[in-house]
C-alpha cells in the first residue's frame, strides 16, 4: 500500500510541473519591478533608460535603451528558463502578457515583466 501511495505521489507532483512553450517567451519583455525576497526592497525601472528582455529563438539579450547589456544561450525545461552560463531561472507565472520569474544568484530576487510591441 505504502508503495503505490509512494508512486502516485510522485506522479502527482510530476504532474503539476508546467511545461511552458519557448515561443510563448519569443519577444520583448520590459521590466516592472525586481523585489530582493529576502529584504522586501522594490526596485522600479527609470523613466529614462528603458531596460528590457529580448527573447529571440536561441539567445536571450539584456537590453537597454542604449545597448545590450548582457546576452546568454537560452532553452527551456518544465517551468524553468535555463540560461547555459548562469543558471536557471523559475517561471513563476508566465501570460501572453506578464511575466513573473524568481533567481537566486546573487540572492533570492523576483522579477516582473511585461510583454508590449513599444517602451
């Protein structure tokens, strides 16, 4: 008994794993707000420099109004956006229009974006 108790456990926690698709991701997405987890501090984007995320098919650019600021090798898997050189990111909630994702680092952060065709 305890063994098939054991078993769908498992497969209901694999269930509940969201498989978000890439092209949902495709596009640019501009920051909301970034909030450190562990001090509650919120930290909203200047007026004048529009910083955002491009989402192209293989590669994830940091961008400012000015350049880019940083780009990786992107894929993703589950509910998470692996970045080759850095780590993962968790999606924490991903609609056509918003999306929320938690990193950790260099300390638990939070960061909202919003997707929109101009700054």
């Amino acid at each position: 008994m305890k063994h098939i108790l054991g078993i769908l456990l498992a497969c209901a926690i694999l269930g509940c794993t969201q498989n978000h698709k890439k092209k949902a991701l495709l596009g640019n997405w501009y920051f909301v707000s970034s909030t450190d987890m562990e001090t509650g501090a919120v930290e909203l984007p200047e007026q004048d420099n529009v910083e955002f995320v491009r989402f192209g098919p293989d590669s994830l650019y940091l961008m400012s109004q000015s350049d880019t600021i940083n780009y990786f090798a992107w894929r993703i898997k589950g509910d998470s956006i692996l970045l080759n050189e850095f780590g993962a990111v968790y999606i924490k909630a991903l609609t056509k229009d918003q999306l929320i994702v938690e990193y950790d680092f260099f300390g638990m952060m939070r960061l909202e974006l919003t997707k929109r065709k101009n700054p």
